[in-house]
C-alpha cells in the first residue's frame, strides 16, 4: 500500500503537535495562530469562535480554527482559566527566506512557549493583587516537601510538607498549578483537586535530588546551596522540578528567580482549608473576593503591598517579636497622620515593578517595562527622603534603606527613554532625543526625508504642468510618482520620457519613477531601518543594565510593599476605631468590645450599627472554653467567627476591631461552623461535619483556638447530644486549648458546673406579644430556650404551621416537665393536623371590629391630607366608642 500523502506544511503541524502532547498548538500562520484536527473542536468550544475545515487528511476534512495574533492574549486567558495547556509555535524565519530554498518550502516553526496556569506573566493574564503560584510536591524516601515559585515576581520558598499537610499548605497558598511526579500524581491528586488547581505530573527524573541540586546551582551560578540554608533532600527535588519544568515550559529563558527561602512549618498559624473556608479569609463562600475578610481590610494602594496583604492574612506569624515590629510600624504610622498620608500619595504613583521585571528577564517586557522600573525606583527615593531623619520603627527603617542606592540606574533610564514609551521595542519611537548621537542624525536623515519628497513633488508639478501629480509610497514599489492615464501620455513622450521612467499602469493610473527619487528612497529607507536597529541595540543595553540590578530592584519593590502594608493597616485602624491588641507568650484571651470586620462593613453601608461583645477566655485554668447557647439568627457564628478573626487579624501584624485585646500566641486556628453536602465524594452535610470535627480533635494542641457550631445537629436528637457532650470534653481534657463551642442542646450547659475552667455564655433575646427580638449581645449564663418556633414565624412559615408547632411543642414539653412515659402519650394524643379544601374543613373566619372594617376601607395612596386626616379623627372616635361586636 502507498502511504497516503500529507502536505509539507501539515508534516509539519503533525510533528510539533507530537512533540507537545497533551496542549492545544497555537502554530502561527501569518497574522493568525491556527488551530487543527481536534484541537480546532476543543478551542472552537471552549472560545465560541467558528470551526472550518482546510483540506482532507485521511481522506477526512481537517477541522480548523483560528484568532488572530493582535488578540491572542484574551484567546489565552479564557483557555487557561477553563484548563487547557496551550503551545505556542512560532514562525522562526522570514517567509522570503523560506521561498529561497524552493517554492513549496515551509517556514520554519518551533514551540517557543507553553502556557499553563502556573507559568502566566502577561500583564492581561494576571489578577495584579495577587499571586500567581505553581507549586510541587515531592517525597523521597517517605519524606514530603512542597516548593512554589510566583515566576511573575519571582518569589520563591520552600518548606518540608508531609502528605497529610499538604491540603492546608495549598489551601495556604492557592496555587493555579501543582506538579507532581507522575508515580505520586495520584496520591495527591484529590488533595490538588480539592485546592481547585491543575495538576500536572511530570517524570520521575525531574525530582531526582541528585539531578536537581545541579539545576539548582547552576541557576544562581553557584556551587553549593549551603549559601541559602540546609535543605533536605525532598525540598531540593521540590525546587529542582519547579526549575526544570520552567525550562521545559519557557524553552530555556528561566525566569528571575529570587535565592529559595526556607520556611518552617511552625512559623506562622496552622488553618486548614475548611476553617479558612468557614472563615471567608480571602475568597467568600459565594465563590468570589467581595463580602472576604481580605476585601474588607484592603486599604493597600500598591500590586506588591496587596499581595503582601494576602500574605500576611493566609499565615499569620507565631513569632512574637515579628508581630511586635509590626505593630510598631502600623502605631507609628498611626501617630504619624500626616506622614503616612504623604507616603500614601507617593505610593499610588509606584508600578509594580517585580512583574516589569520578570518580563523583562523573559523577554515578554518592552520599553513601557523599562519605564515602569525608572518610575518605580524614581518613587523610591523621593519615599526615602519623606521617611529620612525620623525616628521610624527598625522595620520601617531597613525598608527605607532599601529604597535608596538606584540613582545611577534612574538617571540612565531617565535619560534614554521617552515620558510614555510605546508598549513593544520593535515600534521604536521610545529613546528620548539627546540621548545618542547617531540615532539622532539617523533620525534627522528619516524625518528630512519626507520634507525632500514633498518638495521633489512640487518640482515635478512645475516641471509637467501636471497639478494632480503625486508622489506614494507603498511596500511592493517603495516610492512613485502616481497620474492619471490622460496626464501619462504627456509624461510619456519626449522631453519629460527622458527624466521619468514608466514603471505600472493601472486601470486608472499610471506610475513613474525617477533615478533622484529612487536615490532618495534609498537615503530614507536606509535611514529608518537604522534608526529602528539602533533603538533595538540600546534597547537590550538598557535592559542589561536593569537586570544587572535585578537583586536591588527586588528589594526595593519588597521595601515599597511592607511601607504600603504599614499604612494600609493605619488607615483601616483609623478609618474604623481599631485598636493596638497585646500579643504575648501567654494563654490568654480577652477581646473587649470585638467587632465582626466584614459584617460591620455590610451593616455600615445600610446606617445599622453593629453590636460589639466581650468574649473572655482567660479564666485562670487551662484550658478555657465558652459554651454559647441562644435561638438562631441571634448572631452566634458571627460571635464565634469575630473572635478567631480578631486572633488572626493581631498576629498578622495588624490592629484590631475591640477596644481592647489580650490575646496569647495562637498557633492553630480551626473552625467548624456550617456545613454542606459533599456530594462527588458520597458525603452526607452530617459526614462532612464529622469528618472535620475529626480533623480538629486529632490536631489541635494547647496553644490553638478552636470554634465549633452546633455539633451533631445532623442525626437525631440523643446521638447528636451525645457527640457535641463527648466532643466537648475530649476538648477540655485532651486539646486542651481555648474554645467557643455554640450549641442548641441546653442540656450541655451542666458541663460548666463539672469542668473547670468551663462557663456559660449566651446570645439574649427579648420576647415581645409572640414574636422575637435579637439583642446580638452576649453575656454570661444559659438561654432558657431556643426560640425556634417564634423564629420560623419570622421567617415567614404560614401562620397555621406555626400555630400547629405551638400546640406540639406544648405538649413535647408538657410530656417532658412529666416524666416517665408520658411524653410519648402526649405525642399519641396529638390530634393530627390536616388542611382541606372543603368548606366544610375550612376554619371560619374571626369576626372583625368596627374599627377593623374602617381601617381595611382605607386606601392612603388615595387620599388627600384632608381626608385622611378627617379618618384619624374617625378612628379615634371609634377606639373611644369600640363597637358592641
């Protein structure tokens, strides 16, 4: 059999489409990126853009799509976030040079880059307030270790990372990516699925340590790693697989990468991914940044200083004397009013100049990049000055310091570049004039140009009388002399056919050359293509000398981020009556009048006040635990998570919403308040709810805060009793730690009087004619009663339902107050309740009042202020005289 034909150019596409398996081929044609076979279905889909064909293959057309180059960014961006990998294949050579080497040669292509969520640095594919991490996963020899690198900014850690952590740790960090090794790919693969990142394995020998110490050091030209810190074995295969699958995804242009810092578990507060999701730290429950913690607190006027923000917020430290100075530096900058307002000013005018920065190295950077580090470290400086000669606290100081020292690079930058340079290098148009010689006699020679072609054109009008004459210019003749057919004939006969040289004629016109104009197209061509060479040469200069100082620039963006972060912090403590809390080594906890950040903020935009409690743990013996009982909807969980927020919130390094806080290091912070269905893993709302309580009564030690909500409400009565009784003194006896335990079986409430250290809290609650009113204040001692009836009747449940649970609840009562078997018989006896459609069934209606009959007559958007006075005069008459009914 003949092996069926394939033209060269789809050999072509079929072998660089092999050598990228699993990714979509971007395989650029012209002004398109091109798409076939099933890749054109998929992104056809996926983007919503019309699926053609091209030819036949097999004997089958060739399914094709395509976007064009200009827009493929937002092509890109949809792809990604929907989990495609995209490779993108370049033209590598001009079309005319493939035409040298035969008509039916194909330009050469290869794959220049592949885009995965974990490898983005385009500014248009990037939240800026945030990171953009890829992670990865190693074990050797049972021990785990996890790495992650933002290549936008260049920040990279690692950490030693068991598997039974690594759900909390990329709940941490939430990155986009997470590599794995491919025989390990499925032992993390539900964890990473969780996190909602894509996961990518990879082979075996990307995490060997060995292989990776070598990649390691020969990034940062160095020969051992001792000069960053002792790593393990597992952490060095970690950053080893970050580094290689960057080469493999950026084709050998690694991004700048900051020396790896080692980070140790315990450094900052341990919250698993179901409290920070209980908690709302920095996503809601609803999916989106609004109605987070993080967005309320967001007062950050800088990329790098939000980024910062999340940071801090996702690990808050467990290192005292960290959260001192940075307490320091928020007081100071709150006491510094005026000061901090200047630096505020100054800081909104800062670029993000860690991702200019890493385009640049990547060369996805232009002259706009370049601008960005001139204006960025410009700031810099005029920020040191604002913060020279002031006793600012030592972290402010050494942040001040790091600002200063680029006023070589500035002046360089300032001196080459326009005030708004162009986005790409190949426009040129973006060296300042003044700033090189040659390029300005270059340019000279270019613009002169023009003027010399219009004035040859008014010499060649005198000379041929011909006033419509013109001289064009397009790319398949250079420069021309352009009349009309009638005019030519005239410029075709002698004397003028001896100076001008016939070169096209069209339907309407026809073309001319001369040899002074072909003379000067030369000069002028030659002299743009020139100048443009010349922008591009000093262009990678400027750049060289930018990356030369890529250590000092990313020091000064870091500086610029923790300035920002200090009087974000003191805006929102004066904008919103925070205060400085006291962080000790003790176990204490005592927040006075503390705030729910996020519900204040909601209640503020409608005038509600919100409702500030005490909450009060140090008792004097450990562990310390508060039992709250009340209705629902009397503010509970939001009691719960204020607190766990304020602890938080003070070891982050920021003041507090109360008056006041004594709160001792927390290292652990766990909740469990409401629940769901997980419904792909075959989980009940009740499984998931245990599922967690197991996870914080197997983990939390003394130091941890721990917050629970009704415990055991998913099964029935007595099991559920049972469970939230046994969890409660597993929590006092075993963990230990400080507690909030909400809960609606008030028979717990006798804990307090057998445990110490145990007491009794709850949310009040007024009874008025029937109906509820919440309080939202908590004191000490027990509720009563749980309210449930009154509050479905506020809910909105029909009135007959209501009234129906009155009469069962009465009685469930009445049968408990008696005792024995008689609760049961009382069930028994309950006649049971019906609702019929017959007249018969149909309860009768009361009887209404005169005055009630006058009132539903009353139509108020009907009447003029006469009539409805003369009706309250009428009303009042008949409360005075009620009628006989």
């Amino acid at each position: 059999m003949t092996k069926p034909t394939v033209t060269p150019m789809m050999e072509q596409y079929l072998g660089i489409k092999e050598a990228n398996p699993g990714a979509l081929l971007f395989y650029r044609m012209g002004d398109f990126y091109e798409m076939f076979f099933e890749d054109a279905v998929d992104a056809a889909a996926a983007l919503d853009i019309a699926l053609t064909k091209r030819g036949k293959h097999l004997d089958q057309d060739i399914p094709m799509c395509g976007v064009p180059v200009h827009a493929a960014e937002g092509y890109l961006l949809t792809l990604i976030r929907k989990g495609f990998r995209v490779a993108i294949a370049e033209q590598m050579e001009d079309p005319a040079e493939a035409k040298k080497r035969g008509s039916k040669s194909v330009v050469k292509r290869d794959v220049v880059r592949l885009v995965t969520p974990g490898t983005l640095t385009e500014e248009s594919l990037l939240e800026a307030r945030r990171h953009n991490f890829l992670a990865a996963w190693a074990d050797v020899r049972d021990s785990g270790a996890l790495a992650w690198v933002d290549i936008s900014t260049g920040e990279f850690r690692v950490m030693a990372c068991p598997l039974t952590r690594l759900g909390p740790e990329l709940a941490r960090l939430a990155p986009r990516e997470v590599l794995a090794s491919d025989a390990k790919a499925d032992d993390c693969a539900e964890i990473v699925s969780d996190m909602r990142a894509a996961l990518t394995p990879i082979a075996r020998a990307s995490f060997d340590s060995q292989s990776a110490e070598k990649r390691l050091c020969a990034l940062y030209s160095i020969s051992s790693l001792d000069a960053f810190g002792t790593f393990s074995r597992a952490e060095i295969a970690a950053m080893g697989a970050i580094v290689d699958y960057l080469d493999i995804t950026q084709k050998g242009k690694l991004p700048l990468l900051r020396p790896p810092i080692h980070e140790e578990s315990g450094a900052s507060v341990q919250i698993d991914a179901a409290t920070r999701r209980n908690l709302e730290l920095t996503q809601a429950l609803s999916g989106g940044r609004e109605g987070s913690l993080l967005s309320a607190i967001d007062r950050t006027v800088t990329a790098g200083g939000a980024r910062l923000l999340e940071r801090r917020i996702s690990a808050p430290s467990r290192n005292l004397p960290q959260i001192h100075m940075r307490h320091d530096c928020v007081r100071f900058m709150l006491e510094q009013g005026r000061l901090s307002e200047d630096l505020r000013a100054s800081l909104k005018r800062c670029p993000d100049m860690d991702r200019a920065l890493s385009r640049l190295a990547l060369d996805r950077g232009g002259p706009r990049d370049m601008a960005a580090i001139r204006n960025g470290l410009a700031q810099a400086g005029q920020i040191a000055d604002q913060l020279a000669n002031i006793d600012a606290p030592e972290l402010l100081k050494s942040a001040a310091q790091a600002l200063t020292g680029h006023d070589a690079l500035t002046a360089l930058l300032d001196a080459a570049l326009i005030a708004e340079p162009p986005l790409l290098a190949r426009d040129g148009g973006f060296i300042a004039s003044g700033y090189d010689e040659e390029l300005d006699q270059t340019r000279q020679l270019r613009d002169e140009g023009r003027g010399v072609i219009a004035r040859m054109q008014a010499e060649y009008i005198e000379a041929t009388g011909i006033s419509s004459l013109k001289i064009k210019h397009n790319n398949v003749l250079g420069y021309f002399i352009e009349t009309t057919a009638t005019h030519a004939e005239k410029m075709l006969a002698a004397p003028l056919s001896e100076r001008f040289i016939h070169r096209q004629t069209t339907a309407n016109q026809v073309r001319f050359t001369t040899v002074e104009l072909s003379e000067i197209e030369t000069r002028i061509l030659n002299a743009g293509n020139h100048a443009l060479e010349i922008e591009k040469r000093l262009y990678f200069t400027l750049k060289a000398a930018i990356l030369d100082q890529s250590g000092p620039i990313n020091e000064a963006a870091r500086a610029l981020a923790e300035i920002d972060l200090s009087t974000g912090f003191a805006d929102l403590a004066r904008g919103e009556n925070w205060n400085e809390p006291k962080v000790d080594d003790s176990h204490a906890f005592e927040i006075t009048g503390g705030r729910h950040p996020v519900v204040e903020a909601a209640l503020k935009k409608t005038g509600t006040p919100f409702i500030a409690n005490d909450c009060d743990l140090t008792t004097g013996a450990t562990p310390a635990i508060w039992l709250l009982t009340g209705p629902n909807m009397a503010g509970k969980s939001t009691f719960l998570r204020q607190n766990a927020l304020i602890a938080l919130l003070a070891q982050a390094g920021s003041f507090v919403p109360a008056s006041a806080a004594h709160i001792g290091l927390v290292s652990q912070l766990f909740s469990r308040v409401g629940a769901a269905d997980d419904l792909a893993r075959g989980r009940s709302t009740f499984m998931v709810e245990m599922v967690e309580t197991a996870a914080i009564l197997n983990q939390a030690d003394e130091r941890a805060l721990v917050i629970l909500d009704e415990i055991g409400r998913g099964t029935a009565t007595y099991d559920g009793l049972s469970i939230a009784w046994a969890v409660m003194e597993h929590l006092h006896a075993a963990n230990r730690c400080r507690a909030l335990f909400a809960t609606h079986y008030h028979e717990m409430t006798a804990l307090s009087a057998k445990l110490e250290g145990v007491e009794n809290a709850t949310v009040s609650v007024k009874e008025w004619e029937g109906d509820v009113i919440f309080l939202h204040e908590v004191r000490k001692g027990a509720a009563d009663r749980s309210y449930g009836v009154q509050v479905a009747r506020l809910a909105g449940l029909p009135a007959s339902v209501v009234d129906r649970a009155r009469i069962v609840l009465d009685s469930l009562e009445k049968g408990e107050r008696e005792g024995g078997g008689k609760k049961q018989a009382m069930i028994d006896d309950l006649p049971l309740f019906s609702v019929s459609n017959t007249p018969q069934s149909a309860p009768k209606a009361p009887q209404s009042s005169a005055l009630e009959d006058r009132l539903g007559a009353l139509i108020p958007d009907e009447m003029t202020p006469k009539e409805a006075l003369e009706a309250l005069y009428e009303l009042r008459a008949l409360i005075e005289k009620p009628s006989s009914s």
